[in-house]
C-alpha cells in the first residue's frame, strides 16, 4: 500500500507525524514531507496518521 498526500490540503498540524514518526515529518517550514510512501507490512502507523488527520490530506491506496 501507498501513503498519498494532498499537499494543497495539508494544513502542518502534525498530528500524522506523531502517530506515525517513521513514515514522515513537518520540514523547516512546516511543510508535511513523506519518509517512505510505500507502506510495508505494519499498516497501523500509516492507518493511524490518516485517521488523526484533522483535514484528511492524508489517504491509503
């Protein structure tokens, strides 16, 4: 599975980024940047950002 962001809807929360450190980070300028888009086989961090997302940039495909 793929982690895909919507960067024009991402607002910097960083919600996601607590839920799932490993998978992806707020840069310098609080722009969301993905570590790994290719989600291996423990979905639950990559579940669980998409889910704490406040304005649902984040999905699984």
């Amino acid at each position: 599975m793929k982690i895909v962001l919507d960067r024009p809807r991402c607002e910097g929360h960083g919600l996601c980024e607590e839920a799932a450190p490993q998978l992806m980070h707020l840069d310098d300028q609080g722009e969301l940047v993905l570590d790994i888009e290719t989600v291996g086989d423990d979905l639950e961090p990559a579940k669980a950002a998409v889910r704490v997302c406040p304005v649902a940039a984040l999905r699984l495909v």
